[in-house]
C-alpha cells in the first residue's frame, strides 16, 4: 500500500512559514447589488481544518491557489482578493492578503502579521511559470516558505510549479483533506477488499474509454450506465432507436466485453429500459424489453428489474467505486434508476457491509439529489483527478509525496 507524506513527518512547526497549495477555484455569484459573492464554498470549507491545525501548531500560514483560467495574465476579476473575506468568514480568523505570491513583500507581510493570521497569497496563474511548471517560479514560491503543504487533489493531476515543481524543493506533505482523499482512493482501487464493483455512467464511451479499459482489469463488477450504455448495447445488436449513442465505436465496446471476459469481470448493462420521444421533465415513458425500442424513441434511464438486480448484487460486494449516473437524473422521471442504486448503495454502507467511493462533478450531484451523498464512505469533489485516478495514472502533485 503506498504511503504519503503527512504534516506529522515534518516535525516541528512552530514560527515555520507553511505554504498551502489550496484549489480555491469556487464558483462564483452576485448579490443583489451585482456585488461578487461565493455561491458554493465547499473547497473553502475543505481546506478549513489543515489551516486551523497549522496555526494551532504555532505555524505562519500563507495560501495559495488558481482561480478561472488567466493564461498567464493579471486579470482583475480573477484576482483571489474576492475570496479573502469568505475565507475568513470560514476559519474565523483574520485574512491578510497581498496581490503577489513570490517575491520580497510575501516574506516581509508573513513575518510581520500576527500569529494567529493568515496571509493569501495572489492567483498563481498570473504567472505564465505556473502552468509550464517552470523551475525559476516554482523556486520563488519556494524561497519564501520553509515547509510546502498540498491541500488540492483536484489540481494534482497537472504537473504544476504549484502542485508539483515546489515539492521537489522544501519538505512537503499532504494537508489533511487530501491525505482522507489519498487513503480512501487506496482502499477503493489500490488495495480494496473485494469482491469490487464500479459504476461508470455518462453519455459518451469517447469520454471514458481509459477508464473502462483500466477498470476491467482491476474489478469484479463493472455496471455501466447511461448513455454509454447505449453504445454498448448498439454494439451487441440492440436498435436503440433514436438514443444519444456512439454506434462508431462498437468495435471498441465489443473489445471491452472481450477484455472483461478474459480477465473475469462481469460487465451489467441494462435488461429493461425506460424509453421516451422526447427529452423534457414528465414526458410520456414507457418501460420496456431491450427487444422493444421504437425508431423515434430515446432510451433516457435504466429500467427497474436492472435496478433490483444490480442493487440484489451489490449485497455481495465489499468495495464501490462509482463515477456517472445511470441515466438523464437531472430530469425526473429519468432519474429513478441513478436515485434507487445510489440508495440501495448508502444503505449498505451505512449497515457498514459496503465502503463507498464517488467522485466526479455530474456524481456529487445526483448522489446529493438522491438525498445519500453523506451515507457514502468518501466523495470527492476532484472531477479531471478523479477521472485520471480511475484511468490508473499517476497524478504528478500526488506522486511527488510518496514516502
């Protein structure tokens, strides 16, 4: 099992200047004025307690962190400045910023502030050294700071000077949140207790071709769901009507289905479907046979006794990993399959028979709207990360704080 560096290895904090590399790239929204405001401050909150557990050690904490995608350029409305209120409204501390983040002011602000302040530093993409993981500014950001802490898993899949170039440089480690994050991915996919299943939904197979080749190698069960279902389905000779459906790549799904029987794991595609002739909130539906698509009809979810099945075969399983929902959940009644497995899966992580692990944008929203986001073991926020992960890449910002 690999092991990572942890703020424990680095030993004495005390009056240490500690840099955070956090991902306070949150979304964004206006107040009634047309004033900016923080519409969704999990990252703030996810960086939180390794802020708080560094001060608390007598540290000098400095944060750091993208926001938007200024190529290089000083663009004012990216500027962190906007989030240095919201995060001291979070860690209820005092937030200090400065608009750079290498330099001489950076050292004289952080050693003049009080103790228990933190100092945010200036968007690292309005150096064009950032992204080209460029050794001159990785070695300025590191100048300033005794000590390099990674809080942003979901920016470590790009070999930054941030994320990655600094930690060549000064001692570093993994911030709390992202050493739960590292732990939980292990016990899914690195040494997961099995039989192991994942879900992979979403409309394309393009999207998450590596991801499907890798993970047929790796687990027990594979359930695909949505619109690549289709795509797989076309593939063994169902006519899927008028169906979101990649019919080019049936040969590639076919060598999937092969690769899986070779390496005994079972693939679980739909046996009954829910179909529609349009896409809209409460259209008319039917379910049926896989035998039964009209011409005009669109496969929009999978249908129940798929559902039952899978949820009847998850009991069996030891470890989820789940990435994409089943079928189109942002409309009901199309969201009944995604709803149903992600209950049946909380239910038995709960009774502690399942350790549960989701990751991905589109699946952090249709397990909160199935209400069953909190009775999973691990969710990650980390969309492209996440997705690498799955790939069986290595994350460059990850890799780097391997003991």
């Amino acid at each position: 099992m690999v092991q990572f560096k942890n703020i424990e290895d680095l030993g004495a904090l005390s009056n240490k200047r500690v840099l955070i590399r956090a991902d306070l790239n949150v979304p964004m929204g206006t107040d009634e004025d047309g004033n900016p405001i923080v519409s969704d401050d999990t990252r703030i909150r996810s960086v939180a307690p390794t802020i708080l557990h560094l001060l608390e050690k007598g540290a000098r904490v400095m944060v750091m962190s993208h926001f938007g995608r200024p190529k290089g350029q000083v663009v004012p409305e990216m500027s962190l400045e906007q989030l240095a209120q919201p995060l001291a409204n979070v860690i209820k501390k005092a937030v200090v910023f400065i608009n750079d983040c290498s330099g001489d002011l950076v050292a004289e602000t952080i050693d003049a502030m009080e103790d228990d302040a933190v100092l945010l530093l200036e968007n690292v993409r309005f150096h064009p050294g950032e992204e080209s993981n460029d050794a001159d500014f990785a070695q300025a950001l590191a100048d300033n700071a005794d000590f390099y802490v990674n809080e942003a898993f979901s920016c470590s899949h790009r070999a930054h000077a941030s994320t990655e170039g600094i930690a060549h440089l000064i001692p570093s480690a993994a911030g709390l949140a992202l050493e739960k994050e590292l732990s939980s991915l292990e016990n899914a996919l690195g040494d997961p207790k099995r039989p192991l299943c994942a879900v992979v939904g979403g409309a394309k197979v393009s999207s998450k071709l590596d991801v499907l080749t890798n993970l047929v190698e790796k687990v027990d069960h594979l359930i695909i769901g949505g619109g690549m279902a289709n795509t797989f389905l076309a593939a063994q000779g169902v006519a899927v009507g008028a169906s979101l459906c990649e019919h080019d790549l049936a040969d590639t799904a076919r060598t999937i289905l092969t690769k899986a029987a070779d390496q005994n794991c079972t693939i679980h595609l739909p046996t009954d479907l829910v179909v529609a002739k349009e896409f809209k909130a409460g259209a008319d539906n039917r379910i049926i046979g896989l035998d039964d698509v009209a011409a005009d009809e669109m496969i929009l979810d999978v249908g129940p006794a798929s559902i039952d099945g899978l949820a009847d075969m998850l009991k069996s399983c030891k470890t989820l990993i789940w990435n994409g929902p089943m079928g189109a959940f942002e409309i009901a009644p199309f969201d009944a399959a995604t709803v149903a497995l992600a209950k049946a899966a909380g239910s038995l992580t709960e009774k502690g028979s399942l350790v549960s692990v989701a990751g991905g944008g589109d699946t952090v929203a249709a397990l909160n709207h199935a209400g069953v986001a909190g009775q999973f073991s691990h969710i990650s926020t980390a969309g492209g990360a996440f997705l690498e992960w799955m790939e069986g890449k290595e994350l460059p910002g990850v890799k780097v704080l391997e003991k």
